[in-house]
C-alpha cells in the first residue's frame, strides 16, 4: 500500500491545523480528563486522514473485453439510461457509492484508449441521490477496446471537494492502474452497452480493479 501522491498537500494542510488545536487543547485546557482524550482523538483523525488516501495494491482482473470497477462500494444504481454528454445513447448505468472509509483511489477499468475526457465544477450534493450525476462536480472520461466503448464519471459527494483524474484523450491505459482519487465521500457512474454481460446486482459490495463489473462482447 502507498500513499496517494497528489494528496500529500491536503494531507499537510489537514494534519496541521488538527495538531495546531490538539497542541492548543493541551496547552490551555488545564482538566487533563478532558485534554488528553481531545487531543487523543485528534491525533487519530490526523491518522484516518493519512489512511484515507491510500493506494491498495490490487490484482487487476480487467482487460480490453473484462470490466472491472473503478472504485470499492456499493452498487447502488444497475439500470438502463440514456448518457447524453459523449455517447448520447442507451447505455447500462452501474453506479458505485463510496462511503468515507472505502478506498477512494480510482482505477481504470479497462485496457483502452482514452476518447474523450472533460471536468465538470458544480454542487456538492449528497453523492447517492441521482441528481448528483449531472448537478455535483464531475470528470468524465471515455474508454475504447476493438470490444467497445465504456464511460464512466468520477463524481463529488457532501465532503468532496478535489477530484484527481489521469485522464488525457489519445493515452492508452492499462486495467488495473490508478487513474485518479476523489477526496472524502464520492460516486462512480459506469455507462455500459446495452449486451454488455452485467456481473453486479444492486446491493453488491466492489473491490477496484478485483471486481467485475461487466463483460463486452
């Protein structure tokens, strides 16, 4: 496990203020019963937040036909839906909701060509309600194989406020490697073809890069 290289800044920035009031607790907070646990706790916050953006080390099962997940989970959304911004056809939605523990390092899910990329700014809204595909701060990237075409959307929650995306149209990528991070609380929105053999249900629980979301055919 490493440790996400474009969030050593927020990471600083974080830890510092929490230890600047840790220090400040202890120092003018005379009753050592409530001092010491105050200062406790935040020091294990600076902990988590290290934690948080981590990099796991994963054994890629993804490829140019296999579609893994770009994110660990829950499924919350598996449905039909017309994706109007690249592809503007009927397409399989399978959305994957981060909670604040899971791993929030990205990875591409297939071994393709990048054909389309474009950050969206936007709201900050609950990122398991629907209306935060369009209205909540997005990238948005486009995948193809000689097996097809995939989309899919990094989108902010409540507490995000930085998406990191990889993205650059022409790159060719590789299954299983980290194509981004979003920073606490997030969704990913996947947009399959209509035969694709979906392999999730609503409810399932996803592991990036080791869960397989889809097949092309």
């Amino acid at each position: 496990m490493r440790i996400d290289k474009d969030s050593y800044g927020t990471m600083a920035k974080v830890c510092f203020f929490t230890l600047l009031v840790a220090g400040a607790v202890l120092w003018f907070v005379p009753l050592k019963s409530v001092s010491i646990p105050i200062a406790a706790f935040l020091l294990c916050f600076c902990c988590f937040v290290v934690y948080f953006h981590r990099v796991p080390e994963r054994n890629a099962v993804g490829n140019d036909k296999v579609i893994s997940s770009v994110a660990d989970g829950k499924v919350v959304i598996l449905k039909k839906a017309f994706e109007k911004e690249y592809l503007k056809k009927e397409c399989i939605q399978v959305s994957i909701y981060m909670n604040f523990f899971d791993v929030h390092a990205n990875f591409w899910p297939m071994t393709g060509e990048v054909t389309y990329y474009k950050y969206h700014p936007g709201k900050y809204l609950l990122a398991f309600k629907e209306k935060s595909s369009e209205e909540n701060e997005h990238s948005s990237t486009a995948l193809k194989s000689k097996y097809g075409e995939i989309f899919f959307k990094q989108i902010a929650g409540t507490f995000a406020r930085r998406i990191v995306c990889y993205s650059k149209k022409g790159a060719m990528e590789t299954a299983g490697k980290q194509c981004g991070i979003i920073k606490f609380g997030s969704r990913i929105d996947m947009f399959l073809p209509l035969d694709a053999d979906i392999k999730v249900k609503i409810g399932d629980k996803t592991r990036a890069c080791e869960t397989v979301i889809a097949e092309l055919k």
